[in-house]
DNA sequence: ATCTTGCATGAATATCATGCATGGTTGGAT
DNA sequence: ATCCAACCATGCATGATATTCATGCAAGAT
C-alpha cells in the first residue's frame, strides 16, 4: 500500500532545486537522515528508484524525473488551497449569495453593492431572486447567505436587522392634479392608471395599506417590469405609482416627477437584512451588514420627519 | 504551520460521497473518532471551519466545499502519479531513447523498432542521430539510453551486445561488368563511380577496410542522402554502393540489383546495441536488446557461411 | 595523502496519528 | 412521551512512524 505523501512531492522538488539532499534538508527544516529514509521508505513501497546514487551525486531516474513534474504541478496547488482556505477562515473570501425579495429592495441593493464590491474583492457576490420556498425558506436551506427583505421574520437560527428606513410614497408626473397636495387619500386615486411591478397585489404595499382597507380600487392598473420604464411612464402623465420616496428623489434632476404622502400618516417602510445566526460573525458576511446599516442612515427618511 | 496532507483530501472525499463521518471512516479503513480528530486539527490549524454541526449531519461550509474540489481535482492525479511511478518500476513504462551512429543501423532499427512498440505500448520511443560528443558520450550523459553502433566501446559503466551480424557488400546494377564475379578488387573500381551517404570517409567501411588500404579511390565519390534514392541510382547503373548483403536481398523483388563480395574475404560487420551497466534490467530496455538479438540471428550471414 | 562534502544506515527517540471508551445530541420509532 | 439508534466530539492511552543522532563509506577537492 504505497502512499505519495506531499512530504515526498516536497522533497524531491526541495532537492531539484538545491541540487543536493543536506541543502534540500535545510530548507525544509529537516535532517538530511529524514530525507534519506523518507524516500528510501518511499521507494521500497513503490519499488522504484528517485534517484540513482552517482558517488555523492543524485541524478534523478525517469521515474524521479516525473515524479518531480508531478511535485512542481501539485504542490502548488496544494499551497494555494491552503491559503484560500485560510481566507475563507479570515472571512476574507467567500460566496455572498444574497437573495432580495422586493422590488425596492433591489434598488436599493444596487447602491450597497458597489462600495462592498470594492472593499471585498474576493468574495463572489451573487444575487437571486427566485425562491421555491421563499427567501426565509432560501436562508434555512442555504440557498442564499442573506436576505434583503420588508418583512422579517424572527425564526430560531436567523437574525434580522433594519437597514433602511423609507416612505413608500405617490409618485406623479408634471402638472398632474394631485402633485402638491401634503397627501392623496384613497379616493383619489378612483380615476388613475396606478403603475406596480408585476407581482400579487397583496405584495404591493398601496393595496394591503391603502387601497384594501378602504375597499377602493384604481381605474386601470398596469404592470411594468422595470423601474425605469416605469418612471418614464409616471412622467408623462400615463399614470401613478407607489414607490420610495428616495428613488423619487434621485431622478429629480432627470425627470419631473413629484411625490405625495399616502394618506395623512404616509406609509413607513423598512428594509431588512437577515442572516443565519451562526454566520453572524463571519468578517465579510457581517461587513456587508454594517456596510447597509451606514448607506440606509444616510438616505433614510422618518415619515414624521 | 498548517499542512493541508493526503489525508485531509481523502476524509473530505469520502465523507462527502458516504454522507457520514462513520462511513467515511469504514471506507478508509479507520475509526470514525480518527477522521474526526484528523479534521479537528485541520481545522484548528487553518481557522475554518469544514463542516457546520447540524444535528448529526455535517453539512459543509463555504470552505469545505471548496476543500472538497480540491480533494476532487488532486486526489485522482495523486493516484495516478502512483500508478505511473509503479509502471517505471517494473520497466512497463519509460522512455526509451535510441541512438544510432550508421545508416544501416537506421535501416535495422525500423525493423526492430516495429514489433517493440507493439510489444510495450507505454513506452515511449525516440530515435536520435546527432550527439555532440558522440554515441557513447551520449550515452555516458544520459542523452540516450540505448547506442545501437558497428563500433563498441567497452568502457567502464557500459554493456555492449552484438545483435546483428552481416556482410557489407558491392552492390551493382542490372548488366553491370562487376556483376557476377565471385569477388571484387579495389582495382576494379577505379572506372566507377561510388554512390555512398554523405558522411567523413572514415566512416565508411568501403575506404577503411578495402579501397584505403589498397591506395585506390574511385573515378567518381556522389553523396546520396537516402537509401532508397541511392538503390534506385545504383539499379539504373549510375554507380555502385556498398551495402549490407540484406539490404540487397530485401529489395530482390523490386529492384535489379547484385550484390559482390568485397575482396576474397569480404568485409564482415557487427552492429551492437550498448547500453548503460547499471540499467541492465531495467524490463523494458532488456527486453529491447532481446527483441533486437533475436531479430538479427534470423537475418545475419556469416561471410564464411 | 588528507580533508571535505554528501548520502546511507541502524538504533534511539520523539512525535503524532489512531483507537478506545465515553458522553452528548438528535431524529425517528414505538 | 419515551426510548432507541445513529452520529459526532473528546480525553486519554498507546502504538506506529517520522525524525534525529551517531557513524560509516565513497568520491571529489586541495
């Protein structure tokens, strides 16, 4: 039962290099005597010879001659195995999936992701957004390492935190009637085109907390896929939609679009990131938490504020 | 210190494919407590953890799965590297790499050569024809592993063999005066002109065994590169050339040629395959200078005989 | 010749991997 | 609910084995 251990690839590539097995000892912190047995051990399991024995010189065999490619392909390989893994440990490197449930949260996701990219270039960042369990689901199965969610759930083994508070406010194009006033009931909206991304209606926040509760529906409602378009749309007066205020705010210098208050209260959102319990200390897992926690204070924005 | 060994690759292989650490540990023909330990340490010494402790499973973290490629991706070369090392060591494998001084060694090397392929199909063979310090001192560098040569060299580290007896001969085409004759005198080729390959003239057999001797040179010295060109201007009477009685022979069905003795005695030659001392029994080296023995008794001609 | 350098080897030793015994936890079966 | 079986972790003992030490031998170098 011979066994090539790495000790062997060591040598025989330590003793290629230094061209003697005393000078390959030294480097490798070991006696020449080790050497010998090692690959005196070595080559009775195998029953070939490394080398061949030319007064005080080594000259490899064939067999040593390969033997020597091997440990100049393998060895390195192995060294570097080591070090990635030493970074995984470090949290250095890694595979952040995250996973995001919304479509805010995707937004919101672009202007986090940029900066942590930067800082931690040997993690793989990967987003999804499809789950056959849903994102908690997605979390438990790991799936995904992180969810970007509005609603948490605080189960065993996970853990949540807010990141980023906003409004979630009426958006309206140039000169529309109800750009202005300090906040839009219900009723208002009898006779609009209200534009939603594609999803249940009990996902959209201006049904479950404005529309429902109040038995009132829009005139039209139009599902646009991306946010953009959608935009676009709002601003040429095709319709209304519900979105953060922020993102409002941000296309100010590019379109003309103006944000009303969803009833008198206005509606407050939060974003959460969750994680598993037990990664929570896991450097670039925890990094990026930080990291969303600072960009969600800066835009922020209190409904009483 | 940490030393990602052989050990380590093969625990996470095989826990992966038998999904337990007790399984795993039958496979490798340990004890489970062995693989744990072994992992523990590994993964004290690297900081990472390779499997997260779920219940009974393990299921395996960021690092683990990437050691697992890596076990995935060295594991099999390390077999194989053995394997290989194993062939060397009962001569299967190899290279052989085959010198030859003359020309008509080359043309009964690619008689020879044939069958031995066949016969060891993991060795390599390569034929080689320019040496800086000769056939031997190839040899004595380790350039070649095997001289086939007319000129032996007994020194010191080396084994010579003779494997293929012939006679050179005068060879003549159709209707050409010489032929017939029982034997020719260098006289006789004062008229002619002598086709031969383009090598020193010491080299050639027919000035240093018959015309040099005798103080005679032919009317007319033409350089030939290739054998078979040089019988096909031999067979339409542009000169005569002095080849092995077998060469001729060979081409008795093609082309019209004779073949005359060269003096009353002729001129008798060897050629021998020398290799180095301590490589004798190397199996498949040994067996080439068998084949080769065996293959030149069936078409030696003593030039008594 | 003599000295130096380098490898091999046998015996002594130190190290380290392995096994044993055991306890804890979990998930499933009764 | 309870028990059982499956599985992993761990402390300790021990045996295997890698390493060293001391030495001899051979071959270049001076």
């Amino acid at each position: 039962m011979a066994q090539l251990e790495r000790t062997h690839l060591a040598i025989v590539r330590a003793v290629d290099q230094h061209g003697s097995l005393t000078a390959a000892a030294e480097q490798l912190h070991l006696t020449q005597s080790a050497l010998s047995h090692a690959i005196r051990k070595l080559e009775d399991q195998l029953g070939v010879a490394i080398w061949t024995r030319e007064g005080r010189r080594l000259r490899p065999t064939q067999a040593g001659a390969y033997l020597l490619a091997v440990a100049n392909r393998l060895l390195p390989q192995l060294t570097q195995a080591e070090e990635r893994l030493r970074q995984f440990a470090q949290g250095e490197r890694g595979a952040l999936r995250i996973g995001i449930e919304c479509h805010p949260c995707h937004q919101w996701l672009l202007k986090v992701v940029s900066p942590y990219l930067a800082a931690w270039p040997d993690v793989d960042v990967d987003v999804r957004q499809e789950f056959q369990f849903g994102g908690i689901g997605a979390l438990f199965a790991h799936e995904i390492d992180l969810l970007v969610t509005p609603d948490p759930l605080y189960a065993h083994g996970l853990r949540f935190e807010p990141v980023f508070d906003y409004e979630q406010v009426l958006v309206v194009g140039a000169g529309h009637r109800l750009r202005g006033l300090p906040y839009v009931q219900p009723e208002h909206l009898t006779e609009e085109t209200l534009i939603t991304y594609p999803v249940a209606l009990d996902r959209l926040d201006i049904y479950t907390h404005f529309l429902l509760p109040a038995g009132i529906r829009p005139k039209r409602h139009k599902p646009i896929e991306t946010t953009d378009i959608l935009l676009q749309m709002v601003a040429s007066g095709r319709g209304v939609a519900a979105l953060p205020r922020w993102l409002v705010d941000e296309q100010a210098g590019t379109l003309d679009l103006g944000a009303v208050r969803l009833g008198a209260q206005g509606i407050a959102k939060q974003i959460f990131v969750g994680i598993r319990e037990r990664e929570a200390d896991i450097d670039y897992l925890h990094a990026f938490v930080a990291l969303a926690r600072d960009h969600g204070g800066g835009m922020g924005a209190s409904v009483n504020g």
